[in-house]
C-alpha cells in the first residue's frame, strides 16, 4: 500500500489533530517523521518536517475533508 504526504507540518500538535480528524472519519493516516521533532519555547524543527500520510486510494476524499472542515471554519 503506497501512502502519500496530505500535510507537512512542523507543528506535532497540528499532525496529531490532522490525524485524529482523518482517523475520526474512517481513513487511515499515519504520522511520520514525528520523533525527529525538535520542540524549543513552543517551536518545532524537523528535517522535513512532520508528515500526516494517507493511502494513496484516499488521497483525494482526505483532502476535500480537510478542505471543507477549514473553509466551514472560516
């Protein structure tokens, strides 16, 4: 199964949310790259950054999620 990157991030706490709302609505996410987090006075700095993947067959109804769950934000 090839999983790719739906967000980069350097912020562990924005992965996780991203995550849990993937999770939340029956996808199959996984963080990667989180424990090369370095977390300074509430900063983070990864080599790349923290990614949230998805399977590649879920890529397209994750992003319209994520995209409808933060235009439903603003």
């Amino acid at each position: 199964m090839k999983l790719v990157t739906i967000l980069n991030t350097f912020q562990p706490m924005e992965a996780q949310l991203i995550r849990s709302r993937l999770e939340a609505a029956g996808f199959h996410p996984e963080v990667v790259n989180e424990l090369s987090a370095f977390s300074v006075e509430g900063y983070s700095m990864a080599t790349g950054g923290i990614q949230v993947k998805v399977p590649e067959f879920e890529l397209t109804d994750a992003t319209e999620l994520l995209a409808a769950e933060k235009t439903a934000e603003n």
